[in-house]
C-alpha cells in the first residue's frame, strides 16, 4: 500500500518543493512531480534557479523516453492517461486534487500552503485517503520551524 505523507503549513510551497526534491534526488530517489500545467512551469524554473551552485535534473514527462528514463525528477500534468512514466517510487501532489494514479507509487507526498484555500483543499485529499484505509504522516513544517 502506498504511504501517504503531509507537509503542512509550507510559506512557498514551490520553494519547499524544490528543497524536498534536492534532498529525494542526494538519497537516489526517483520522484514523479504532479500538479497543474502553471505549478509545473514554475517549479520547472525554480528548479533552474533556486540555488547557483546546483542543479537538479528534470525533464517532462513529454520529453523523450531517454531523458525520463535518466531523470530522476519528471515533472508530469497527469499520471494516468499520460506518457509512460520510467519510475513510480515517489510522488509529489503540488495539485488540488487526489493524482489518479497515485496507488501506483511506493510513497505520495501532498505539500500544503498556508493558503486558506489550499487547506480546505488538503482536507478533502485527506479524508480520501483516510476513507480508503491509507495510514498518514503528517509533517508539521511550522512545529520543525519553531524546533529549529
């Protein structure tokens, strides 16, 4: 069964992607990145940008089959229906709703804002998973922020 974990309370959910990817691609995994077809573009330049002295690799999932098969990262609007994805061990939700196809990954990861709106949203993604028996982490970035 897929293990579901909740990052919560996240100021700048892309920049907290970008931070949670660096660390998934230095221990060797691969993660599948979904969400809308603006979040992707941005956390595609972020992934650019967001620190000088590294970069992490990426690349669409309508890139070649090469290139998917040698990114760790595939940034990826849809999961189901879509291009063939190379890996399914981690999946990071920067979506609204529940990926189609999230049951196919070892791990999903849903990153929520402090935005009122995205919360609410997080609470449905929740109560889907719980309703179908998946156990939840729950990471409370402001709790880790206050410990620090």
């Amino acid at each position: 069964m897929t293990e579901i974990a909740f990052h919560f309370n996240a100021p700048d959910k892309l920049a907290y992607a970008c931070r949670l990817l660096r660390k998934a691609v230095s221990s060797g995994a691969k993660v599948v990145v979904t969400g809308s077809t603006a979040s992707l573009q941005a956390l595609d330049t972020q992934l650019w940008t967001f620190s000088a002295l590294e970069f992490l690799p990426h690349c669409r999932a309508d890139s070649p089959i090469e290139q998917r098969m040698a990114s760790p990262i595939v940034l990826a609007p849809q999961i189901d229906g879509g291009p063939d994805l190379p890996h399914h061990q981690v999946l990071l939700n920067l979506g609204t709703v529940v990926a189609e196809g999230f049951e196919r990954f070892e791990r999903a990861i849903e990153v929520v804002s402090l935005d009122d709106q995205d919360r609410q949203l997080a609470r449905q993604r929740w109560k889907h998973y719980t309703e179908r028996g998946y156990a939840i982490t729950r990471h409370d970035l402001k709790l880790k922020e206050s410990s620090a």
